[in-house]
C-alpha cells in the first residue's frame, strides 16, 4: 500500500507530470462525428492511481464526465458522438486516486465542431419498459432537493450544472438535465410551447411519476418541474435552497398541463 503522503505528494505535482501526451481525433469535426480522445500517462505515475477520466466543458457551464477505457496502465481513450454545436470545445483530464477522489488537472485541450449537417442517429436510445425513462428523471429529480447545484445521472453519465443563484433560477435546465438532456430551450415557456405544438400536453389527470409539468408566471419564462405520480412536484424554484419540493402541484403558478416523461425524451 502507498502511504497517503506518497499518494497526495505526486497527486499535487499532477499537472507537471501527469499526461505524457493527450488528444483528439478528429481534432476538428462535425456535430454527430465521432471524436477519439487518447490519454498516454507519464510511467512516473502508474502505480498511484487507479482510474482517468474525461471532462467535457458545455457552453452553459455545465460538465460531463466520463471514465475511460485502459488499453494498458498508461495508455487511455473515450470515443463519443458530439451532438451540439461549438466554435470551440474544451476538455479536461481527472486522475482518481486509491481513496476513489478524482484530481482534475487545472490545464484544458480543446477540439472544435463545425456544424450542424450530420444526422443525428443515437441521440436517444431505444428502451423497452414503459417506465424507464420516468424512474430515472425521478430518481434524479428526487436526489437534488435543496440543492442550487450538482449533477444528475443518465446511462452512468454524470451531468453538472448549476440550477439557481441568489438572483435567478433554471428550471428548464434542471428538468431537461434529469432526463439526461442537452440544452435546447431557452425557457420553460418555449420548451411548453414545443411539446404543445406536437399535441403531447395533458390535464386530464395528476401528472404521472416523472412527467414534465409546466405553468404560465407573471415572468415571460414560465415554470416547470418534475412530477412524483402522487401530485407532488419538484423544481428549481428557490433562490435559497434551489430544488424545492411541493405537496400539491396544481397550487403552483397557472398549471398548464404535463408531458409524461416517454414523450419528454422522444419529442425533446
């Protein structure tokens, strides 16, 4: 076993002597392209380490992270699909030491995507139990009360974001991120006004576990959250405590109608 000393003195030379090599390939592309990023770790490190892991910087200051696959101790790599567009993309490296905390290298690479005029053709994959999607947006819908920021979990992939500050809150951000979602909308009023052109909004009775629910505010940008299938409902709604919880969904603002979360995923 290496002592901890050991362990937090090489851990704190990390950005010296870390990546023998990283990169991209292709270092520039398309949106859907498949990217390759490859890591090459200096010798010097591996025997005080255990896993690396990409960090991808989103233009909304949101990060994900993925852990990469060892081809041997010190060569690494991810391969991914990009689906939204960026003049430029940045990227980190994490080094996850033996007590499991990932020390994430303060240097940044970046990669570029062109356009948008590759289909994409995985963006959502193909789940067979109705209930699927609606457990996970729960679950992580659930996991964030009270909080003004952290990450949701979707197919093992961590989503972070911040969802209020002592001036503003994200509510559409907080629910597209429970569905493992990319930014698309810029409120909760458009995102309503999308799922209602598609005939897919509902009243008729309480919204289901995991449904998008939606309400009209005194604000251009409306309200929306998460349903919990027994008339609860949470939301980035508070400027203190970020994620609230609420008994009874129909006394928030002018209820409007719900998504259920299947029709959320595909029609997002």
């Amino acid at each position: 076993m290496f002592s901890l000393k050991r362990v937090v003195a090489v851990l704190l030379s990390v950005q010296a002597i870390l990546f023998a090599s990283v990169s991209v390939f292709p270092n520039q592309g398309n949106v859907g392209d498949e990217f390759s990023f490859k890591v090459d770790l200096d010798k010097k490190l591996s025997s005080e380490y255990s896993d690396i892991y990409l960090r991808i910087f989103e233009d909304n200051n949101e990060t994900y992270d993925y852990k990469m696959s060892s081809e041997n101790r010190l060569n690494y790599n991810y391969k991914m699909a990009i689906h939204q567009i960026g003049e430029k993309r940045l990227f980190t490296i994490g080094i996850e030491d033996h007590h499991g905390q990932v020390h994430w290298s303060s240097q940044k690479w970046t990669y570029r995507v062109i356009d948008n005029s590759v289909p994409i053709t995985d963006k959502k994959p193909i789940q067979k139990k109705d209930t699927y999607y609606a457990s996970q947006a729960y679950e992580n819908a659930r996991a964030s009360l009270k909080r003004k920021s952290g990450y949701t979990l979707w197919n093992g992939i961590k989503r972070h974001g911040r969802w209020a500050t002592s001036r503003m809150t994200y509510c559409a951000r907080f629910v597209r991120m429970c569905f493992g979602e990319p930014g698309k909308y810029d409120s909760a009023k458009e995102m309503f006004n999308h799922f209602k052109q598609l005939h897919v909004i509902k009243k008729d009775t309480i919204p289901p576990k995991g449904a998008v629910v939606f309400y009209s505010t005194s604000s251009k940008h409306g309200h929306t959250g998460i349903a919990d299938g027994l008339g609860g409902l949470y939301s980035a709604s508070s400027y203190v405590k970020g994620v609230k919880y609420d008994k009874n969904f129909n006394k928030k603002a002018l209820y409007l109608g719900y998504v259920d979360a299947n029709n959320f995923k595909k029609y997002h």
